[in-house]
C-alpha cells in the first residue's frame, strides 16, 4: 500500500500485507518504509490505523500482526 501526503499528493511511504494466512484470520504488516517527512509523525500512526481498520473491517481477520527487528534500532523505537 502506497502513503500519499493529502497535502500535495507524493507519496511519503508504503506498507505491505504479508504472512496471510486466512484459515486463521491471521496478516502481518511488513516492510513499512515511511520518509523522513512521515515517520515519528500523527500521519504515520495514521497510515497504520487505517490500513489495521481494513484488514479488520473490510477484510475480516481477526489478528494483525507487526514483528519488530530487535537488531534495527528504529524499527524497535517504532514498536
């Protein structure tokens, strides 16, 4: 999934749905790579919400899942 800043219309960064295993309405959300512009920033818990409201109310799992590297430091900030 793409993030678009509403402001201007460029994108500021993505997400991806991976690990789906639907047997047991479980997701997992990877490889988010949020610009500078985006991260630490409301619109970035944002873009999380929204696309955690998707998963859950459009496409009906019950478990969203967000593994953190513990070797990357700003991943586990971000956790």
């Amino acid at each position: 999934y793409a993030v678009i800043d509403a402001r201007n219309d460029q994108p500021v960064g993505t997400l991806a749905l991976m690990r789906v295993t639907p047997e047991h309405g479980v997701i997992e959300v990877g490889a988010v790579t949020f610009s500078p512009l985006l991260q630490r920033t409301p619109a970035s818990t944002e873009a999380q919400f929204l696309l955690m409201k998707h998963v859950f109310e459009d496409l009906g799992y019950r478990r969203y899942e967000w593994k953190c590297d513990s070797l990357n430091a700003p991943s586990r900030q971000t956790a």
